[in-house]
C-alpha cells in the first residue's frame, strides 16, 4: 500500500475512533463521486447525520490555521448549500513517517495524529484547480465536538 492510502487510513481510524466513541455510526459510501468519504449518524429522535471529505496531511503547520488545498471538484462539493443532510472537511494532521503514528503496548495504543474539521458551506467559488481552505486549529474532530455537531444538526442548525 502506498505511503498516501496508509495516510488514509490511519486518518479514517481516527475519524472511527472518534465517533466510536461518542457513540455514533459510521458509514463509507460504496462509490465516492460526491466527495463524501464517511457518513455520521447519531440516535435520537431527529437521527441527525454529517458526512465528510476525509483529507491527511503530514505538513505542520504553525498559527492558527492549517493551510490546506483541495481538489476544485471537493471544493465545489463541499461548498453547496442547498443539502439535506450537512458536509465538513476533516484533516488529519500526523507525522511524515509511518513509524511515527502508533505506540502501543498491552495497555494502550495511541494514534499520534490529529483531526481539525470545518464547514465550506456557501464559500464562493473561484474557478481554480486548487483552492487553499485554511481549517482552524480551534476547530479540533474530537467526541465532544463531533457531540455538540450532531446536537445543532438535530435542532435543524448547522455543523
């Protein structure tokens, strides 16, 4: 496998493990031509769901945000705003080397990488091949946030 698609992974794993533990399900669109790599969905009586673009990096990045350029097409994908159920792009940030990622022993695994999520709702369009989105560092994938999302979806708000 490659060093990207291992990237991918370790970034889906940590996006499950997150929402493992907040007690959300995860579903994979079987084709991705929405871009949306992972569906969230939570219990309760309005069964409230995000979906996502799922995005890795091994770049730091210092300040505030993390610069990060996307594909027009996962832009464009993103930014619509006339969807029923919510779009965010997660980045996960970790280091460069794959050795790096994991520590583990028998009494704990730790994932050395980080997620940061946002929304592009209604950012307008600029006809570029790439356009550099900056995901702010405040805005960390963690279970409280991914909790505090599904609630605002449920009371018909946005992520």
């Amino acid at each position: 496998m490659s060093h990207t698609m291992r990237m991918e992974q370790l970034s889906r794993a940590y996006v499950k493990a997150v929402a493992a533990t907040a007690g959300v399900a995860t579903t994979s669109p079987s084709v991705d031509d929405d871009s949306i790599d992972l569906g969230l969905s939570a219990r309760g009586v309005r069964r409230p769901r995000v979906e996502m673009q799922l995005k890795a990096t091994a770049a730091s990045a210092g300040g505030p945000e993390i610069p990060f350029r996307l594909e027009r097409k996962n832009y464009d994908d993103l930014r619509i705003t006339d969807l029923i159920v919510p779009r965010i792009l997660v980045v996960v940030m970790m280091p460069t080397r794959a050795s790096e990622w994991l520590e583990q022993s028998e009494d704990v695994l730790l994932m050395h990488c980080i997620g940061y999520w946002m929304s592009l709702r209604g950012q307008p369009g600029d006809g570029r091949a790439t356009t550099t989105v900056h995901v702010p560092k405040k805005q960390v994938f963690t279970t409280d946030a991914l909790s505090a999302m599904l609630r605002r979806i449920a009371e018909r708000g946005l992520p």
